[in-house]
C-alpha cells in the first residue's frame, strides 16, 4: 500500500473513484443525504485511516486537483450566458437577494459565533462559508483565519444547501426558477449549483451567477459586518 500511496496520482485516482461512486449510489437511490460530495469525503477519510495514510501524502495528487476548482467554477458561466436575457430582466431583484442573501449569512456566522465564545480566529475563518471555495480561502487568508476551517464549512454548507434547500422550496411553494436558482447559488455555491441544474437549466444559470456575484459581495461584505456586529455586541 505504501508504494501506491506514495504515487503523486494516488490522491487523484482515490478522489475520482470515491465521488464516482457516491454518484452512482446518489443516483440508484435519489435519497439527498447521500450527496456524492459528502460519500467520496467519508470514504476518502476512511481509507485515509484504515491504512494510516498521512494527509500530507494523499494531497501530493489531491492538491492537482483543487488547481482545477478556479476554472471549474468559471465554466459555470456558459448556462449564465445562454440565459442572458432572463438576467436583464430580473438584474436587480437578482443583486438584492444576493446582497440580502450574503449579508445575513455573514451576519448569522458572526451572532453565532458571539452567542456560543468561538475564538475570533474561527469566526474569520467562518466568515466565507458560502461562497466557492477558492474565493473562500483568499478572503479567509486575507482576514488572518484558518484555511483547513473555511473548506470544512464551505463543503457542509454546500451539501446542507443542496439537501435542505429542495424540502424548502416545497414547504414554502416555492416555484420561480430565478428564485431557485439564486437561492441555492447564494447559499450553498457549486454543490448547490449541482441541485440547481438538477431543476433546470435556468435554475442552473442563476445559481451559476449567484456563486460570483456572492463571492464579491462576501469580499467586501465580510469584514464590514464583522467589524460593525463585533463594536455593537461588545
């Protein structure tokens, strides 16, 4: 094992056989807890630990893989343009419940983090939880948080968006496929964008759009709030 695990595509082969599999039994079972992201975690985690393979050894591969996460996400920009026309008729209502999205999720974060005494340090690295992950980890490292945080809650807050978010859309009768679209794209970014496309190629493309716009609100949003909710709850 150790002659494998030692192989640069090791981390690669395992990350890829791993989610592949947490697609199929996604897709044989349709159940939303099983998120395809959240299986290949587990089970990367599992074989990390059955056969006492460093973490440090398993990303000589797994780190070419997040060198892949920037234009991935920039991809997602080819359902936006194909829906265009429907982006200039809802601009607006878009930008607001994109700003009013991130803000109280920014905000949310911050009240928690004061009502339980987290350290400040998480808090920061809380801060960006919503937005994809390689904008995530600027503004974390940006603020002076803890980078391994931020990626943890930025996949369980994608996958808990992806899971909650259909059950809410149907308790609450929501239908609009902008709506849809924006909400899970501000929420839960690229593993929300995934259910998106999942309603339709529209829902796809708003939630495609969300994931940037929300990124560079959170950029500008994140500290101001931070800084204004700490001088308010001292």
């Amino acid at each position: 094992m150790d002659i494998l695990s030692q192989n640069t595509l090791f981390g690669i082969i395992i990350s890829l056989i791993t989610f592949e599999i947490g697609l199929l039994i996604y897709k044989k079972t349709k159940f939303p807890l099983f998120n395809p992201l959240l299986i290949a975690i587990i089970l990367v985690i599992s074989i990390l630990l059955i056969f006492d393979i460093d973490i440090d050894t398993y990303n000589k591969g797994g780190e070419f893989i997040n060198m892949f996460l920037g234009p991935a996400t920039i991809v997602l920009a080819v359902p936006l343009y194909k829906q265009l026309q429907l982006l200039k008729k809802y601009l607006f209502p878009i930008l607001i419940g994109i700003l009013i999205g991130s803000s109280i999720g920014i905000s949310s974060v911050i009240l928690l983090a004061n009502i339980f005494g987290m350290e400040e340090i998480v808090t920061l690295s809380l801060l960006s939880k919503s937005v994809t992950t390689p904008i995530g980890i600027e503004i974390t490292n940006q603020l002076g948080g803890i980078t391994p945080i931020t990626v943890l809650a930025i996949v369980i807050s994608g996958i808990f968006g992806a899971v909650i978010g259909p059950v809410l859309f149907k308790i609450f009768k929501i239908s609009n496929k902008v709506a849809i679209g924006i909400s899970l794209g501000t929420a839960s970014h690229a593993v929300g964008t995934t259910k998106a496309l999942e309603f339709g190629e529209t829902e796809g493309a708003m939630s495609s759009l969300a994931i940037g716009i929300t990124g560079i609100m959170t950029v500008f949003l994140a500290p101001v709030c931070y800084n204004l909710l700490s001088l308010i709850l001292k």
